[in-house]
C-alpha cells in the first residue's frame, strides 16, 4: 500500500492556496481536497508493518502546532517540477517529522535519507516547459513570492494512502493521531 503522514489544512489556508493557483497562468494546480504537509512519504508498505507502525503512532507524544505558510519556492532543481508554499521554520514540527522517522525505522520501515523541507505543492510542472512558461513562472514569483498565510493550529496528522489516477492521485485517511497541547 502506498502511504504518507501528513498534515491537513483547515478550510481557510485552502482557500488561499486556491485563490493563488488562479493568479497563477502556468503548471497544473493541485486539488484543493489534496493539499497537505508531508511529515514523511512512506512508499509502499506492506499491511503488517503499516499495522505496526499504526500502534506506535497510537501511543506518540507531541505538542500541537502553529504553523504559518511564508513564501513560494520552486522545487526540482534546474528544472523546477513544482511551486510549494513554505512552512515558517517551526521547531517542533521538525521534531515531530524526527519522531515520526525513528518509529518508522523502530518498525522495519527504511526511509531514505532526505533533508525535511516541510512545504505544501502548489502547482505541477511538465517535465519539459517552454522559454515562455519559465518566464511565466519567474513572474509569478516576483508578484506572489512573498505569500503568507495566517497562521493555524495542528492539532493531529494523518496517515493517508495515496492512489495514484491518471487525473491526479487521490488520498484516503487511514488513521488520524491526536497531538495534545
């Protein structure tokens, strides 16, 4: 099965995300449904270390979050395949995506090692863009790249299995994990 932890959005950073995938003319927006914070991308995991992992999550303690978007950013290198909206440097959630990490490894679960750059994707980006669509890009940035969102409270994180589609990947909430104050 393939799966990620991850943070939903509440209704009104939603809606300022999609408001801001319409000023944007080029890449593909996400669904709004789909919008989250990845703590930690799973990849496909077989039913009994997933059950494990469920009953370690069950027992985790965590604070719950502020968390704010602050700023765009392009991901993907010389070739951006994606516009993000960053999360605001937040301790704690780095601490939480540690915790997450060791209960996956305590598992059987190997992750590979990744810097964690918690964001939101925004946008999709064909592989290949023209001149022009770079240019687009570099546009929206100058006008939007100080995007900031209120801030919101985190008060649990999914685990969600990702079914990918031809119109895009759909997600199903498989368990959710309180974080207490």
């Amino acid at each position: 099965m393939r799966v990620f932890l991850g943070v939903p959005l509440p209704d009104p950073t939603l809606a300022l995300l999609e408001r801001l995938q319409g000023e944007i003319p080029v890449g593909r927006a996400v669904d709004p449904e789909t919008l989250h914070i990845t703590l930690a991308f799973l990849e496909e995991q077989p039913s009994a270390l997933l059950e494990a992992l469920h009953e370690r999550l069950s027992e985790i303690s965590a604070p719950t979050l502020r968390l704010r978007l602050q700023g765009l950013c392009l991901l993907g290198g010389k070739n951006p395949r994606v516009l993000a909206a960053e999360i605001a440097p937040n301790p704690e959630l780095g601490q939480l995506h540690r915790k997450i990490r060791a209960l996956a490894q305590e598992v059987g679960i190997a992750l590979p090692r990744t810097r964690f750059r918690p964001h939101v994707t925004v946008l999709r980006f064909a592989r290949r863009m023209e001149a022009r669509q770079l240019q687009q890009i570099g546009q929206a940035l100058q006008a939007h790249g100080d995007f900031c969102a209120p801030p919101f409270q985190v008060d649990h994180f999914n685990l969600y299995q990702s079914t990918l589609l031809p119109q895009g990947p759909r997600y199903e909430v498989l368990a959710q994990y309180p974080l207490v104050g």
